[in-house]
C-alpha cells in the first residue's frame, strides 16, 4: 500500500504522531513528512493539529473512509494469493456471540487445534454488530453470531439456527412455574442483558414494555454471561438470554421461560470474508457447522456447574 496513505491511517486511528510512528515503525518526522506529501498530493488539510494530538478535518474523515477500503481490498487480494502459496493462516481471529462461544467455541478450537497444531487462537466476545468492518479490516477473521444488517457483499453467510431469546429467572420465582411468561408481570424487576447487539436489546425492550424505548429498562449490560447469572441468582433481576442455552442456565440452578406469543427470531452463523474461504482452517470451520446443533446437552451439566461455582468463589 502506498506509503503516504499507510502512515496516514496510522494517525487517524492513533490520533497522535509518536503513537502512529511506533505503530507502523517509522520516526515522527518520517510520518509528519509522508502526512505533508498527502496532503499536497490532494490539496486539502486531512487533520487538525492539536496540543494534544490530531483529529480529522471534514477532508480527513471522507478520505479516511476511501482509504479503509484501499487497505481492506490489498488485504483481502493477499490472502487470495497466500490461499495458493501457503497453507493458510497463522492465527485465526474469532469474534463470536454468546450462543456460539458458550455452547460450541470451545470444541470447535479443541477439533481445528488437531488438524492444525501450530494453529493460534484469538476470540473476542464483545463483538459488537455491525461486523462488516472488523472482518473486512482483518479485526477478526470469522464472526459467529446473529446475523446483521446491510452487510458488505464481500462477506460471506453460512445459516447455521434462529436465535430467539427468553426470560431468565430464579427456579423458585412465581412466575418461572408458567410454560410462558408475559413479560408485563416483570415490571418491578431490574433487568440485565447479556448482548452488544443494539437490535437485539431493542427488540427485547419493544416487545416486553412496548412504548418504553425513551425509558429504557435495561438496568444492567455485561459481556460475562457468569456475571448476569449471579445477577439473577441474587437479587431481583431478570435476564434476557438465547432459549437454546437452557442446559447452561438450568446448570446454573435458574430456568428460563419463553415469553408469551416468542420473541422475534433472527438467523444466525458463520460470517467470513469471501477472500478467505479457500483456507484450510475456514473450510474446516465451516464443516463443523454442516451439522452441529444447539441446545440441551446433559454430559456438559456437570462441569458447568463446577465452573460457575469456581467463579462465584
């Protein structure tokens, strides 16, 4: 990539030039320097020099979005060519949902670590949606979780269920005993949200306070699912969570309770770039999906409990 653009993306996202210039290894004259050619080049200041650092001009910010993409596509036609000369990748970057990294990530690491020994893993749980830019940007490699909206078309979709959510409660709460629950009767309760899905939390505040999106009813949001169970466990708190994670929730001495007429589903999978699905590793990862199924699994009851235990002490 040309070098001037390079170093500008470096500011942009560093916002100050000793931290641009350790990221991409170059002096801060040198960055200053390739920032002063190109800004000649296209005869408009791209930042605002500050005591502190440096912001985008209006400039600065259109270009910066051009230039995001000049970096995404030189990435992706990489990976293109390392598909034909080399045997895949070297670390590969999950983000996932908490359906996906509380009921499968673990096995399908265990599995593509077998095949793949030197393989290196990194997974990322508070992926927020849209995905697009963090897979496109080479943030994360694969995203496994609900489906957004508007995604790049240079993202490839593989199905894989329907995600609809349910209501947590205490085993021993008056309402856990009916076969679905009207979320009207939680109106005294605090709710906690285990998602970093704006769509999602917005679905389930419409459907179960409808009018109630100017005040919202979300009391807590938290990226540890563990941290929601305790909430609930111990105080008057409701929790929002995919039905199909009964068998960790009822591990944890809770239940959960669709609610009356079910939430709105959404579909959920496997989110690659298409640049990509010619690695090893990604076409393993998506036959692991062909036929693997979500829901209640007795043999995992047992070390979920001494899991959560361990955690609460």
């Amino acid at each position: 990539m040309d070098k001037n653009i390079n170093a500008f993306l470096a500011v942009a996202r560093s916002k100050t030039l000793t931290d641009a210039a350790k990221l991409i290894g170059l002096t801060q004259p040198s960055v200053t320097k390739r920032i002063a050619n190109l800004e000649e080049t296209l005869g408009a200041a791209l930042f605002e020099r500050h005591r502190r650092g440096m912001t985008l001009t209006a400039a600065g910010q259109a270009f910066f979005q051009r230039a995001k993409r000049v970096e995404a596509e030189l990435r992706q036609g990489r990976e293109e060519v390392e598909i034909v000369s080399s045997a895949g990748l070297s670390v590969l970057r999950v983000g996932s949902g908490p359906l996906f990294h509380l009921d499968c990530v673990a096995e399908l690491f265990k599995i593509l670590k077998s095949k793949y020994p030197n393989l290196l893993f990194e997974l990322a749980t508070d992926v927020k949606l849209p995905t697009s830019e963090l897979i496109n940007e080479g943030t994360i490699d694969v995203y496994l979780g609900m489906t957004p909206e508007n995604l790049d078309d240079d993202i490839y979709i593989k199905y894989v269920t329907d995600v609809e959510h349910g209501i947590v409660l205490k085993a021993d709460d008056p309402h856990a005993q009916q076969a679905r629950i009207d979320p009207s009767v939680l109106k005294g309760y605090n709710w906690v949200i285990f998602a970093v899905d704006p769509e999602t939390e917005r679905s389930i505040q419409e459907y179960c306070v409808p009018g109630s999106l100017d005040h919202p009813i979300i009391d807590v949001r938290t990226t540890s699912f563990t941290t929601g169970l305790q909430l609930v466990q111990g105080g008057d708190f409701v929790m929002s969570a995919p039905l199909q994670l009964a068998w960790v929730i009822e591990a944890a001495g809770l239940i959960i309770k669709p609610v009356i007429k079910g939430m709105p589903r959404r579909h959920a999978g496997v989110h690659v770039r298409k640049s990509a699905l010619g690695y090893g590793v990604i076409k393993e990862l998506l036959a692991f999906f062909e036929d693997f199924e979500f829901g209640y699994q007795t043999e995992r009851v047992a070390q979920v409990k001494t899991d959560i235990q361990v955690l609460s002490n």
